[in-house]
C-alpha cells in the first residue's frame, strides 16, 4: 500500500509538472524527479508517457484554462439553415413563446379576479404547447433550443400560471394558507416534473407521472365548469394532483388512450350527456388511479411487457 500511494503521488507530480511547464522537469518546483528505475516503471515501459496510463476522473476540470479555450458557437437550429427552414423554426418557436404570453395573460386575468377567462388562457396555452412540438417534427426543425423553450414556457403557464389561477378561483372558499401550500405543491412539482423530463431517457409507450401539461387542463377544466364539491376537497384533488406528476407511475399517453375500443368511448360519452361535471371527475379519478394499477401489475409480473 505504502509503495502504492508513493507511485501515485510522484505520477500526480510528473503530470502537473508537465502541464505546467512541459520544457521543465520537477527538479525546478523543488520536487524530487521520479526515478525511471521503479519497478511500477518498468512494467509500464521506459518510454510510455504516464499520462496516458492516469485515470481520469470525471470530477477534474480540462487541463486547458477556460479563458484559453477556443470559442464556438452552437447554432440555434442544426442542419441546413435555409430561409424556408428558419421561417418554419421560426413559427415553431412563435408557438412556443404564445403559449408563455398566454400563461402570463392568464396570471394578470386571475389577479383581477376573472379567474374562468384565466383558465380558458390556460387551455389555450395546452393547445399552443401540443402545436409547437408537432409543427417541430413535421417541419423537421426540432433542437436542443427548441426543447429548452418548451420547458421553460411550461414552467410558466403550467407551473406557474396554474397554480396562480387555482389560488385565486379558491380565494374566500377555503383557508388563505391551505390554498397556498397546496398551489406551492403544484408549482414546485411541476419544476421537479420538467427537470426530471430533460434528464430522463423517453418512453413511447407511457409518461413517467402525470405531465404538467395533462394536470394543467384538468385545473383549468376544474375552474371553468366548477366542480360542485366542498373546498377541501378541492384542495386535497390539487396536492394530490402534484404528488401525481413527480411520482413513478407509469401512465398511458394519449395516443394509446385513442386506440381503446370503441364502445368503451360511449360510457363518458352517455356520462357527458347526463352529468358532465360528475362524468369529468371520474375520468380524471380513472386516469389518475390508472397509474399505481399498471405499477402495481408489472411489479407482480415482471416478466410481462406492457405494450
């Protein structure tokens, strides 16, 4: 071990003697000169440059100062940039910042308290998100830029445009600091929930928790038709909403939601017609309970894949 740590510290001082000053040996900082006759030495080879037998460790900055580093620009949209693609990013990325205006036009409406204009802002804002990112694929112009605008401009209009709409729609119903610790749950869940997607490997089959984008309609749909329920439990659907988006559950995507049968399409339908306040809220208690039930099936069959 002594003999281990010894080599490691004369390795560690050749490489910075070098980096520092290649045309020097460490003689002239003061440190002794590593002896090419160790025996570590002769295995590697008398001629064998140390640094490339050093491991590397990921928490070590480049050798090559900050200042001193070339410049580069990294280009807004990749690929060709001919004036027909930069229109159609352009128009893409006009979606995108509609949506984060409309987020913010819903946040003055609800502080003047028109809180259901508030949420058809809202809804708009969903419509706007849902374009942005399939007028990117179609016209072939998605980037790295792009995707971070998305998250940014969700963070706004769902995570916190409708934490804001839901607190002022539950203004005088319910206590002042229940409504505003539940509304804090939403807004900082939806940050985890965005952040977690940037990182995270995609899944086409199921989200990983409840999208913001998802539990933002439903608040919004909440306030607009105005669900017939006591305050609390209007505050207890809202923090259990935001523990839904941070969560593991897998949870079906639409597009898997449209290839259901079709009878199974007529009971909300024929529930809508009766009760659509009623109808609304089981939906949303179905879809939400869906989630730990698909968990709860994959962990006792691990060996079935959910298609």
């Amino acid at each position: 071990m002594r003999r281990s740590s010894t080599f490691a510290r004369q390795v560690l001082l050749v490489r910075v003697g070098r980096r520092d000053n290649p045309s020097h040996g460490l003689a002239d900082r003061g440190y002794p000169e590593p002896h090419r006759s160790h025996p570590y030495l002769r295995e590697i080879g008398a001629h064998q440059d140390l640094a490339s037998v050093m491991p590397i460790s990921p928490a070590v900055g480049p050798s090559t100062p900050v200042d001193d580093a070339p410049s580069m620009s990294i280009p807004l949209l990749p690929g060709e940039r001919t004036p027909a693609r930069r229109i159609k990013f352009a128009i893409v990325q006009s979606c995108t910042l509609s949506s984060l205006m409309l987020g913010m036009l819903a946040i003055f409406l609800a502080m003047r308290g028109d809180t259901r204009t508030a949420a058809i802002a809202l809804i708009a804002c969903v419509v706007f998100d849902g374009l942005d990112g399939a007028l990117a694929r179609k016209f072939g112009v998605a980037s790295p830029f792009g995707a971070q605008m998305d998250s940014l401009a969700d963070m706004c209009s769902f995570g916190l445009a409708a934490p804001v709409v839901v607190y002022a729609s539950l203004a005088g119903s319910v206590s002042t600091p229940a409504a505003a610790i539940a509304c804090a749950l939403v807004a900082a869940c939806a940050a985890i929930r965005l952040a977690r997607f940037n990182v995270s490997p995609k899944d086409g089959r199921f989200f990983c928790g409840v999208p913001t984008t998802m539990a933002a309609a439903v608040l919004a749909l909440v306030v607009i038709i105005g669900l017939p329920v006591p305050g609390t439990v209007q505050v207890a659907g809202v923090a259990l909403l935001a523990f839904t988006m941070v969560s593991s559950f897998p949870y079906a995507k639409l597009a898997r939601l449209v290839k259901l049968p079709p009878w199974l399409w007529l009971l909300p339908v024929v529930g809508a017609l009766l009760d659509a306040r009623l109808t609304f809220a089981l939906l949303v208690l179905t879809y939400l309970v869906s989630g730990p039930a698909l968990w709860l099936v994959a962990r006792r069959a691990p060996r079935i894949v959910i298609d």
